[in-house]
C-alpha cells in the first residue's frame, strides 16, 4: 500500500529510535510489485536505501 503523501497521525505517533534499538518491522512494497517485510530477512543483513522522488514524474 502506498504512504499517503504530508505528514499522517501515525508518523507521530511513532518513538523515536536510539542506536542500538531494533528496528520496527514493516512492510513496502518493492520496484518490482512485491511485498517485502522486514522481519522476512531477521539473522540476515539488511540495506534501505531511499531515493527521493526517483522514479517519479514530479
């Protein structure tokens, strides 16, 4: 599902994370239409990276 675009309730609702905090699992959806869940990938190394409107038409 994609993020609704501003700022959402939940985004406030969310604690802050210190290092050394497991991370929250979540769920996004991949480039290729796949759900991907952090929690699927748990004992493995994991790398998020994020492109501010890459791929997009704005």
């Amino acid at each position: 599902m994609p993020a609704a675009k501003g700022r959402t309730k939940l985004a406030t609702e969310t604690k802050t994370l210190k290092v050394g905090d497991a991370a929250p699992d979540f769920s996004l959806r991949s480039h290729d239409g796949r759900e991907i869940t952090l929690s699927d990938y748990r004992g493995k190394s994991v790398v998020l990276a994020f492109f501010a409107f890459a791929f997009t038409n704005t």
